[in-house]
C-alpha cells in the first residue's frame, strides 16, 4: 500500500519535501501498485516460464526502471524528479498527468526521469470481473490469526473484523484526500451474492459465532454492485466526477442487489443480524431511488449507528475536498431521522471531520463548530488533516494551489493553527481549551468573532 503511493516521485509529509520514487531508493527489481493479484499471477508465470527477473515489461499494475526510454510505445514523459522538486508548477504539471492517466481502460505508461534513469509506470491492472472477485473470495483463507500469536492469547483487534465481510471494492466517489484511487481506482468491483452466501454460511457454522455479522461493506457500503456503461469499454471519465456536484446519470446504484442480498443472508441458519459498519455515501441517500434501500438499511442493519462523512460544512472547503455541498448532508439528515421516526428507532449518526484540510481558514473551523455545538454534535474524533503521498490534497498541501484551476488557495501548515482548528471541532473536550481561548482570540482580533456570537 505505501509502494502504491509513493511510485512516482511525490511530496512527503513527514519530511516536508519532494522525494524521488520509492522504486529508486529502495533499489527493488519491480513496484507492484494497486491491489496487486494479477501483477502477481502474471510475474509468477513468467519466472516460471524461465524470464529474467530484469526483463520483466508490460506488466500493468507495474513500476520498472531502464536506462532508456527504447522499446517504450505510447508513453507521456512527464517532468523530471528534479524538475519538479525545485518547482512546484512543474509539480502541478507532473501530477495532473498522472491523476488523468489512473485508469485501466484509457490510462497511457507514465516515464519520469530520475538522473539518468527512467522510472516506467505502466497503466492500472484491470479491474477484476465478478467472477474473479468470487474465485479470491473462495480460497482457503484461515479466518484467524497466524498461530505464532496463539501463545500471547492471540490479536484482540482481529476480533473487530472476524465477523465482517467485503462485498465490493473500488469507489466513485473520489475524494480528493482519499488514497482509494491509487489501489483500488474508481471502477466498482463486486463479488456475487452467491459468493458473499457461501462465506457467511461457513462464518455461521463456527463454534463462536454468535448470530450477527458485524460488516458487510467495502470502501463505500451503498457502492455494492453499482455500474456505469462506460466503466468497461471507455473507463471512469477523465474530465467529470461521478458524484460530484451531484450523481452522474451514468452512475447506477446497485441497491435492488443489495436488498437481495440482505434477503439471503436473513435465511442462513444462525445468523440473526447482518449490520453495515462501513460508511455510506449520504448524497446517494437523498431521493427517491434510495427509499426501499434507506427503509431496509434503518429497519434491519444498522447495530444503532450509521457512519458518514460529511468532512466540513463550509462548501468552499468542500469544493477541495471533491465533496457534495453542505445542504445535501443536511437534506440526508432530515430523511434519517423521519424514516426511524417512522419506524420508531433510535438510530444515531457518527460522523467524520478533518480539520486543517487545504482551502480551510481558522473561521471556516469555527463556522463548523458552531454548528456542531448547535446540533449538539460532539465528535469524539476528529482528523487532523495529513497529506497523503500522490493524492490530489496533497497536491494543494504541497504547491498551495488548486491542482485543476490554478489559483492559490490558502494551506495551514503551523502546527499551532492545525491544532486551534481541531481542537475547535472537539470544543467538549477540557484538554483543548488552551488551543480554543488562543483561536477565539486570533479571531476577535481579526474582526472575524463577532459575527458568531449569536
């Protein structure tokens, strides 16, 4: 997963600058990205059929280095390692070529030179097909921890997980902070109902499973199944975002698959209770098209909390975050709260936040935290905002710039303000007050704590 992320040259956090890729500081033979079974299988085979470990080419999902760009056919030679790590346009430039060319369908081979080597980035490894999704899914996996741990009494947090299972993988909802599209990209992959059937019946059959599965889920819950025509013959749009500012007509939801599912799974002798754990995208829970599927979801498989992410309520800090506006976070709240009204539950919502994400100013975290404390919402985690290698924030985090229009944005990187900005998000909390008065302050200062009195 860190190889994903750091396989071209890329800004690195932890020690604020520009590193090279990590396939040339780690001086491996070849960088596997992406969840990786096929560029296994397929390097495998050819070390198998008795190929030279440093000939290995044309492997998608693959990273190699060569000395020359010989033999290379339509490839983008993008700005050199030391081009853009003494320029940040350049930067902007590099990876505005490398975020339009991650997909497996139209996605090209990206070169960027190191030196006087060649880093060869060949495009993402396909999408695997239902089927393919079903085969992994059906191995002999142990279902437990390795035994070396028995002895230590094993790994209480595999506990958390024993019992939840994946159903899908990839998301369209590409989140600009989010890593998702590096590994697993914006093509929806799901395993059949048969297939999910036959893992839970064998969970059901274990001495101690005790009736509920925690999870059924993947990196987007409401994503099971969901499709687009063009994802297999074209690929996921280069210019357009599925969700964002509001569902594309192309995108359809797989929630009749869903249901289905939910149906089959309540027939399994031992299991009582199937509850969906992973986050859901609240904006495809805001028409109609959701009502069967939001009625099943609150009436049977929510455990009495639903995870959501609305990250922020500012909408110019949204906009950064390739997230839906604030009003539809709110439209989802209202339908929530009446369907369990009718139903008559007690559900509740666990929400996430970042603080300090790029575009966000200290009165855009106050203008949050008032409306925390308003609908006496009290999160008792919020993240700090953490750029992660060859995303699109940490892009902006880098260059300060908006990577697709160009104009500066304003990045709070002084470790003092990121923690008056969380610590405003987590206003219940005593040890935050010392952060709070010193942000409160600031504000009034600059004119901007009166309007907020109210």
């Amino acid at each position: 997963m860190e190889a994903s992320m750091r396989r071209l040259a890329h800004y690195d956090y932890w020690s604020d600058k520009v590193r090279r890729s990590l396939l040339v500081d780690s001086k491996a033979d070849m960088l596997v990205y992406g969840m990786g079974e096929k560029q296994i299988l397929e390097i495998a085979r050819r070390l198998k059929n008795g190929e030279d470990k440093n000939s290995l080419s044309n492997i998608r999902g693959t990273v190699i280095i060569r000395n020359s760009e010989d033999g290379l056919k339509d490839y983008i030679l993008i700005p050199s390692f030391e081009d853009i790590a003494g320029n940040k346009d350049k930067f902007n430039e590099a990876f505005k070529i490398i975020y339009s060319e991650a997909d497996p369908v139209r996605g090209k081979t990206i070169v960027q030179k190191h030196g006087g080597r060649f880093v060869i980035q060949y495009p993402p490894a396909p999408p695997l097909t239902t089927e393919e999704m079903d085969r992994i899914h059906s191995l002999t996996f142990r279902r437990d921890w390795h035994p070396v741990y028995d002895k230590e009494g094993g790994v209480p947090g595999f506990e958390t997980v024993r019992n939840s299972i994946i159903s899908h993988r990839g998301c369209a909802g590409g989140c600009n902070f989010c890593s998702l599209y590096l590994h697993q990209g914006r093509v929806v992959q799901s395993r059949s109902i048969g297939s999910v059937v036959k893992e839970i019946s064998a969970i059901a059959k274990y001495k101690k499973f005790r009736g509920t599965i925690t999870d059924i889920g993947g990196p987007t819950a409401n994503m099971y199944m969901a499709t687009c025509h063009l994802w297999k013959g074209v690929g996921a749009c280069r210019d357009k975002k599925c969700l964002v500012p509001e569902k594309c007509k192309n995108l359809k939801v797989g929630y009749d698959y869903s249901i289905r599912l939910w149906k089959e799974l309540g027939k399994i002798p031992g299991v009582k209770h199937v509850f969906v754990s992973s986050g859901v995208r609240y904006d495809l829970l805001t028409d109609s098209y959701s009502d069967e599927y939001m009625r099943e979801l609150c009436a049977h498989h929510v455990s009495g909390q639903l995870k959501v992410a609305p990250e922020h309520c500012v909408d110019s800090v949204l906009e950064l975050m390739n997230k839906p506006s604030f009003k539809i976070y709110e439209k989802f709240i209202d339908r929530f709260e009446n369907i369990n009204k009718k139903l008559g539950k007690k559900q509740y919502l666990v929400n996430y936040f970042i603080a300090g994400h790029p575009g966000a100013r200290l009165r855009d975290a106050l203008e949050l935290a008032v409306y925390l404390k308003k609908h006496n919402i009290h999160p008792e985690q919020v993240q700090d905002y953490i750029p992660l290698p060859m995303t699109v924030s940490a892009c902006m985090y880098y260059t300060e710039k908006d990577l697709f229009t160009g104009r500066r944005i304003y990045v709070a990187k002084n470790p003092s303000e990121r923690m008056m900005q969380k610590a405003l998000l987590q206003y219940k909390n005593p040890r935050n007050k010392k952060y709070i008065r010193k942000a409160l302050t600031m504000l009034h200062r600059d004119n901007l704590f009166p309007c907020f009195r109210s």
